[in-house]
C-alpha cells in the first residue's frame, strides 16, 4: 500500500522515506520535523508505528494551517476541496488565477490546497511580497477529489491526537528537542529562499543553521539531515564543516528529470547525515549497499 500523500510538494521525501527510515532508532520519544513541507517523514513514520508522537512545523503559516484541517478536521477540508476543484470545469485556467488571488489575499487552507494540487509540477513559489505566484499545470485538473478524499482520511487516522503542529522559526522548535526525540530536517535547498533563483517562503541562513547543528550535537540529540545532492559528477550545496562529525549517506533519488528531457541517463543523489547521537543508538552495518550499486551508499564518517 502506497504511503498516503495529499500535499503535493517538489521535493517531497515521499519516495524516498523507506530508505531514511532505515536509520531511524529502534526507540525515540517523538519525531520532530521543523520543515516540515510535505511531513512525508511524520507520515511515512506513523504509517511504519515507529513513534506516537509528533511535531510538524514550517514557517508558512498557511501550510500548517492546512496540516490542521488534514489532520484535525479532515472530512472539513475534503468538502471544500471537491466543491473548489469542481468550480474549475469548464473554465480552468482562468478559475486558477481566481483562485490564486483568493489565497494571496486571504490565505484559507482550502485554497492553498487546491493549488499545490494543480500548479505546475507541484513546485510552490513565492515572489518578494510573499504572495503564491506559481502557475497552473494547464494539462491537468488537479488531483481527483476522490483520491484526494482517501489519502486526507488515512493521515488524519494516522496522525490525530499524536501531532502538535506549529509555524515558527526552526530554531524554536529545535529548543524543543531532548536526547529522547529524534529530529528529521530538510531545510529548503541553498539558494532557494526568497532571495534565491526559486522562491519560497522563507529562507535558511548558512551559519545560522550550522550554529544550530553544533547546539544539538553539544545537547546530544539525535538527528537525521537532508541537505545537499549530486547528479553525477555535479555536486550542489555548500559543505556542511567537518567539526560536526556528521556521518554522511547517499541516497538514489533516481533519474534526473532534467536530463531525462535532455535524453541523458543521469541519477540524482541526495545525501543525508546522520548526527553523532544518533550514531550511538543504530546499527549501520546492515549491507545497504550491496543490493544494488545505485542504491543507498554509506561514505566515511567525518573525524
């Protein structure tokens, strides 16, 4: 049975969670995601009974908003998304641009919903002024109210009455954490905040963030990070510093899109790192990497 899934989000970690999930503690008090973005992590981990308890952040206030109505008041949303997704026969991409400064004036969690579902590639912008400027997918209609209906269902059965939700700086939900939880980030990609080449709402600031891994490395919290990549020889991201001791892995997110259209075999590697606390309580060993040379690849530890 797929993982259910009714935010659309590029860069999900949707089909990706079975391998991050490998590295998870057999034991951890709670799971905490402050990008939380899609929560494909939170899912894929309440769907597998790894943990009873959770908190899902972002910054977008109008994302957990919406986290909220999935979660707590499911049948709630469901109504206004079909009757929303309905409207659009007929006359599709002008009702997108309708609905589109509906939100950016009133920011209702229906709406938002609603256009993640159609815009293109799922690919959530924002411009300066902080308003959703993404256009539609005009080949499409969005996802079917139907299926929509049942992957809404099964998060809120999966996550009610486990999950805390907030929109607030990471650093506040790190502050958070202690050596029992287990922390699960994947802040958005370097040069991608508002001031970046896509924008998004909000933004990481480098050394901020590194600040920050040092805090939970002397606190002794565990943590998994997603945060950079490779598509063959072409690597993306700054270095995290090697005084972190991270332990670093990479993932086969499978074949680059962007190569696929330039009829070029290339595969897309992320690369997670797992913290010197969560080292203490996994067995890496398990022969990951022996399956199949593209799959999950475990490099040096950093010393």
């Amino acid at each position: 049975m797929k993982l259910p899934h009714p935010i659309p989000y590029q860069g999900s970690k949707r089909n990706l969670a079975d391998q991050i999930l490998r590295y998870f503690p057999r034991e951890f008090h709670r799971l905490i995601e402050p990008f939380a973005g899609s929560a494909a992590i939170s899912i894929a981990s309440a769907f597998y009974y790894k943990t009873d308890e959770y908190i899902i952040n972002d910054i977008n206030q109008p994302l957990i908003a919406l986290w909220d109505e999935i979660i707590n008041a499911p049948t709630q949303i469901i109504k206004k998304y079909y009757d929303i997704w309905n409207g659009q026969i007929g006359n599709e991409e002008e009702y997108y641009y309708s609905i589109r400064d509906r939100f950016n004036e009133t920011k209702q969690p229906e709406y938002l919903l609603f256009l993640l579902a159609k815009c293109v590639k799922a690919a959530v912008r924002y411009n300066a002024a902080g308003e959703f400027n993404q256009s539609p997918d005009k080949r499409r209609l969005g996802r079917n109210p139907q299926m929509m209906r049942e992957d809404i269902l099964r998060v809120s059965h999966l996550l009610k009455n486990k999950t805390t939700l907030y929109s607030t700086g990471y650093s506040d939900i790190l502050d958070k954490a202690t050596e029992h939880d287990l922390i699960y980030m994947d802040p958005p990609y370097q040069g991608t905040g508002v001031n970046g080449g896509f924008n998004y709402a909000g933004t990481v600031n480098f050394d901020d963030f590194t600040a920050s891994l040092y805090y939970l490395n002397k606190k002794n919290i565990p943590f998994i990070l997603s945060f950079d990549g490779r598509t063959e020889n072409k690597t993306y991201g700054r270095p995290l510093p090697e005084e972190l001791t991270l332990t670093k892995i990479e993932v086969n997110a499978g074949r680059s899109t962007q190569a696929t259209l330039l009829n070029r075999k290339e595969y897309t590697f992320e690369a997670i790192y797992l913290s010197p606390a969560l080292l203490q309580k996994i067995d890496i060993s398990l022969p990951h990497s022996t399956r199949n040379p593209l799959q999950t690849q475990l490099f040096e530890a950093y010393a």
